[in-house]
C-alpha cells in the first residue's frame, strides 16, 4: 500500500527518498559548451581590429577544440551571426592553409570533432534560421539545437521558442526554413535568476514551459546550476533513491569565451573543467555528450520521460507507508574556513550514518554512525588537512534489517 501523503526536504533541495534502489544507477549527462556572443570579433566588420580580433579568437577557439579531442571530451561550440559572418569575410585560401585547406567551423567539426550548434538572441535584424543558414554557408551545417533562449513569455525578451514547431523562414534570408527541436540554457535576461533545472521534457506550450507534454515536438534540456562541483549533487539523487533511475539527470557548464582567450585559459580549462570531467566519467557519475545525442539517448534509453528536478521547488515524492524521513537540518558555519557544526534530526530509532564525499564521490570522513534514538543532534567536522573545496555531508537512515528509510544530504563549502 502506498500513501498520498509526501514529504519533502528543501535544504540545498535533496528530497526524501523511498527505501526501495534501482539495481543499476546511470549517469547524470553533462554538456561542455561555449556561446560565441554577438559581440565578437571585436569591431566592425571588415576592419583591421576586426580581422585581429577574429584571428586571435580563432586560434584559441582551434586550441579548445584539440584539448577537447585529446581528451576524448565532447565540445559543443555555438557560435552567433557576427562571427559567422566574420569567417565568410576572413577565410582566405592564406588563412585556411593553416587548417587543412577549411575555414576553420569545418576543420574543427570535421578534423578536431567540435560539434557545432546554432545560437542567437534574435536581437540584431536576424534569427536562429539566419544563423542556420550561415553555418550552412561555411560547409558545416547546423544541428536542431536552439542554442539559448529566454523562456518566459511575461518578459519583453522573450524569444517566442514555441515558433520553432514548425519550419521559421529567416530575417535576413526569408527564402531559408530552418526548424529546431532540442532546446537548451532556458534563460533569463543576463541570467538573473535562471531556472535550476536537470532533466528532460517536452514544454507543454509557452505558458506551461515547465510541463511535460508527451505530444510536443520540441524537448527542453536543464542546465541544473552550471558548474562542475555540482553534478555529484545530481548523481546522489539517484544513489540515495530521490529520483528513480528511469529518468535522465542533466547538467551543463558554460566554458565562457573569456576562459578560452585568457593567456592561461586552456591549461586552466584542462584543470579545472575537463580533469573533473574525466574522473567523474571514469567514476560513472556523468557523461559528458552533446545536446543532440543526449536527447536521442533520452528517447531510446529513458524512454522519453518527461522529468524535471526543480532544485529550487523540488517536487514532491511519495513514501511507502511506514517509511521516516531523515534529514539534516543545518551546518554552521558555512562556508567554513577549519571545522563546522552539522546537525541533523532523527524521527524514529534507526541506525545512521553521517558521511562526507568530495565531488568525485569519494568518502572522505565518517561523522556519526549507530542505532540513534529518535531526537536531533550535532557533530563537529574538523577538517584539518582537507584541501579547500565543496563537498557533499550525506545522512542515511536504515531500519533493523538494513533497509533504507531515507536520506538527505547537504552542500559545505570548505574555504580556508
């Protein structure tokens, strides 16, 4: 018998879990991207700051697409209409000998496995069918990712996604039909307050965006919070039994322009972004894929279930009857620079167990563990000789017999 009545844990938005696992835990999917802004190159087009400034931008963005390669990552570049414009000005025959003869959108698709969506914020006489048709131009197609969007049909930027239903002509090139079907990177203007989503869905209609509807012909992808460290996060809810294993986790991580450009930028990126990545896959906590394949691995592995985890409002889960929450209630201080105070209550007796992983998973201490009456309490984590960084402190809660009854986890950040 199940009951109607859920519970829900809202703290750094784990959710209770029923007791019964998944035999086998997928993991969460994760996109590398990078958007090329409308901004650059750098003045006007043509003009000698223009051409130095696309030069310069092209060999870093060649120099990301080989560390990408090498490491066996994929790399989703999504470039706008200026730069696309800037390559059918620059390409010469001069210019392309320095990659096998291509422009250099071909060479790293077809040489250094790029792959190469659309992106545009509709704003300067053009849509996403113009930038389509460019990338058709420059010999290297366009996929059906509408790469970006502003999602809210209450603000004055928002981008009518829902048109895309169907074939859209162009602005600039109204004979060109263009029809895309996987969104991503549901945003906001400036990216105040974006959504903290993971999973995907087909969106209802545009004053239902957050609605999955099986008959929609387009499917939204969720960013979650953007960043490496938190996609163990994503992975606990299926470990913990939150979210079942029947629905796709989807994170993504925007390598910014300004990292790639930086004097240091690509060692920087192999270090900080692509070194996690790599563990984490080799862990099987994520795979990183591209926006395309992850939504064809969607449909043929999850089924096409529409799932979105709101990090923010988490949904509720229902509990088997009998089953007791467990949850941790606070830690302080947080960040923390040497030790902090986790408490955490338990509902009924029950054996616990307290522990701290990194982001790769890897226990790092244990902080309370036994039969535990029901009642809250506290421990000190005295992380001494622990590399600053974020880490995950998780709270199991067992019956006699060893099944799980819940748990609960919570975000510290160790900054010394």
């Amino acid at each position: 018998m199940r009951t109607k009545t859920a519970s829900v844990i809202c703290l750094l938005s784990i959710l209770l879990v029923p007791a019964a696992l998944e035999a086998q835990t997928p993991p969460v999917y994760v996109v590398l991207f990078t958007h090329i802004e409308d901004n650059r190159p750098a003045g006007a087009l043509p003009s000698p700051q223009s051409r130095q400034d696309y030069l310069a931008l092209r060999s870093k963005l060649i120099d990301m697409a080989n560390l990408a390669q090498t490491s066996g990552v994929p790399w989703s570049f999504q470039p706008d209409w200026k730069l696309l414009e800037a390559a059918l000005i620059y390409e010469d025959p001069a210019l392309m000998a320095t990659t096998n003869g291509k422009n250099f959108l071909r060479y790293m698709k077809e040489n250094l496995g790029a792959i190469i969506d659309p992106h545009s914020h509709e704003n300067g006489g053009y849509n996403y069918t113009d930038v389509a048709q460019l990338l058709d131009s420059l010999g290297v197609g366009a996929t059906t990712v509408i790469g970006g969007h502003i999602w809210d049909p209450s603000l004055p930027e928002f981008q009518e996604w829902d048109r895309y239903r169907l074939p859209v002509p162009g602005q600039r090139y109204p004979w060109a039909f263009w029809r895309g079907d996987i969104l991503m990177g549901s945003g906001t203007p400036n990216h105040v307050n974006d959504p903290v989503v993971s999973g995907v869905w087909r969106p209802r209609d545009r004053d239902h965006y957050f609605e999955h509807d099986d008959a929609a012909n387009i499917a939204a992808v969720g960013q979650y919070k953007g960043t490496i460290a938190d996609i163990p996060e994503l992975h606990d809810l299926y470990t913990s039994g939150a979210v079942s294993t029947e629905y796709m986790l989807t994170s993504s991580y925007h390598i910014k322009p300004s990292m790639i450009t930086r004097p240091s930028g690509i060692a920087d990126i192999a270090d900080s972004v692509i070194a996690p990545v790599i563990a984490m896959r080799d862990a099987g906590v994520a795979w990183p894929t591209d926006f395309t394949s992850l939504v064809l691995e969607w449909q043929n592995s999850f089924g096409s279930r529409g799932f979105i985890y709101d990090a923010e409002n988490p949904v509720a889960v229902e509990l088997d009857e009998g089953v007791t929450p467990a949850a941790i209630v606070r830690s302080s201080p947080n960040p923390f620079a040497s030790s902090t105070v986790v408490q955490y209550a338990v509902a009924t007796e029950a054996s616990v167990r307290l522990a701290v992983y990194d982001v790769l998973g890897r226990e790092i201490a244990v902080l309370a563990g036994g039969r535990k009456a029901p009642g809250g309490y506290s421990v000190v984590w005295d992380a001494g000789g622990i590399a600053s960084g974020t880490y995950l402190c998780k709270l199991e809660e067992r019956d006699a017999d060893g099944r799980l009854l819940g748990a609960a986890a919570w975000k510290l950040v160790l900054a010394r």
